[in-house]
C-alpha cells in the first residue's frame, strides 16, 4: 500500500509540473530534470508518454476552433506558415538527438534557464519599439517576410529541444520581437505545439523497451494531472502574458542559478 501511494504521488507531481511548465515560458524538460535531481526521481519511457499525450489532449481540445481550420484548409496560408514552421524545428531536433544527446541530459541546464530569460526580457524591450501586428493567421497569402518569419520560429523551437530553453517562451518572444501582435503569437505557438508535441510522443513510443516496467496508478494520475494542468495553464496563458513576461523571466533567472549548484 505504501508503494501505490508513493507511485501515486509521483505521478501527480510530474503530471502537475508537465502540465503547468508545458506552456508556460518556463520549460516543462527543464524543470523535470530539476525535481529528478532534488527528489531521486526519474519518469520511464511510458511516464513520459503518458505525460505529453496529457498535454497534447489539452492543446486539442482548447485549440479545436483553430486546428479544424487548419485540417479543413490544409493548403491554406495557416497551414503552409505551420508546415515551414515545423520543418527547422525537426531537422535541429534530428541533430541533437542523433549528434548532440549530450546536450539533452540536463549538463547544460543553467544555460537553458538564462536564454529563457534572456529572450523573454529582450521581448519585453523590443515591445515598446514596434507596433504589433497580427500576421500568421490572418494573411491571405505567403508573402516572403511572413514565410522568414516562420522559418525563424520553428528554428527557435527547434533549440528549444535544450532542457531550460523554453519552447513557448522561444516562440512566442521571437514573434513578438519580430513585431507580431502576442495574443497571435501566443496561438501560433501553441498549434506549433500540436505536431511537436505528437512527433515527440511517437519517438518516445519507438524507443519503448518491451521489458520496462510501470506502475499503473503512476500512469493514470500522470495523465488525468498533466491534461488538467495543462489545460489551465493554456487556458489562462493570455491572461498572464498580458501582465508582461517579467515575472517569468526572473523566474527562470532564478532558476538558471539555482541549477548550477544543483
């Protein structure tokens, strides 16, 4: 019995810190390789599993009205800004994976956690020097300067595959920084997510070892915390950006140099 309730326990604090940091600019991977380090714990292969389809049901539900338009539509603007958006980040993903794992298992943590804070700050500058603008989903055609501007999301996102670098917060200063209104640039991300998130979910499906063990109640609380948590987190995302992204880059400030120590 005391083991049932220590899995599932451990399922609910990573369930709760997926579904929070997952899209809030602060970095899920990050702060799971963080409560690893303090706590002794470490996610399997399926807790991870279970853990982004948690978030990834989160981001279908909330963003259904948008990715139905985008599944109607396949050959829209929307669509093809999505598409060339989700190519860099892949290719740098593939490169990390295959040629830099040792980037991947949190040695350069610190360095995540300040570049986090790093671009959230520089957003926060640069907003006061332009006039944002809607542009991703609302243009009626790819001009040139929107298809630049895609292509320098999805490189970011693509970094983002560094623990401590934020995915949303990579995405969402970037555009912002580029002069896109951030209520777009906040959606944008998170469609963004959509194919990251899944294509994420399959590797870790493919390098499943058929002899790991689970426990179950890990993984129900894990999914069941993750999808709620997550859910809120994206529900509420405009809301808190709109109080600036100060607090969030101090935040990450903060723990860039707590992580050195750890």
């Amino acid at each position: 019995m005391e083991s049932f309730w220590k899995n599932l326990l451990q399922g609910v604090l990573l369930g709760i810190t997926q579904g929070l940091t997952e899209f809030l600019p602060i970095s899920s991977s990050g702060h799971l390789i963080l409560i690893e380090r303090l706590g002794g714990i470490k996610p399997s292969l399926f807790l991870n599993l279970t853990l982004h389809l948690g978030t990834l049901l989160a981001v279908v539900i909330l963003m259904r009205k948008s990715l139905w338009q985008v599944i109607r539509h396949p050959f829209s603007p929307q669509s093809g800004f999505l598409f060339f958006a989700t190519l860099p980040t892949v290719f740098i993903a593939f490169l990390f994976l295959f040629f830099g794992k040792e980037f991947l298992d949190g040695k350069y943590l610190p360095i995540g956690f300040f570049a986090t804070s790093v671009l959230l700050f520089s957003s926060f500058l640069t907003s006061y020097k332009k006039e944002p603008k809607p542009l991703f989903l609302s243009s009626t055609k790819m001009g040139k300067s929107a298809l630049f501007k895609a292509l320098a999301t999805g490189i970011m996102q693509g970094f983002a595959t560094l623990p401590g670098l934020s995915r949303s917060g990579s995405t969402i200063s970037t555009m912002e920084m580029m002069g896109i209104e951030k209520k777009e640039a906040t959606t944008f991300s998170f469609l963004l997510s959509l194919p990251i998130i899944l294509g994420g979910t399959v590797m870790e499906l493919l390098t499943i070892q058929g002899g790991e063990s689970f426990a179950i109640e890990t993984l129900l609380s894990g999914f069941i915390t993750s999808f709620i948590f997550g859910f809120l987190s994206l529900k509420f995302m405009l809301r808190l950006l709109s109080k600036g992204n100060i607090p969030f880059a101090l935040y990450t400030l903060s723990l860039g140099i707590i992580s050195f120590f750890i």
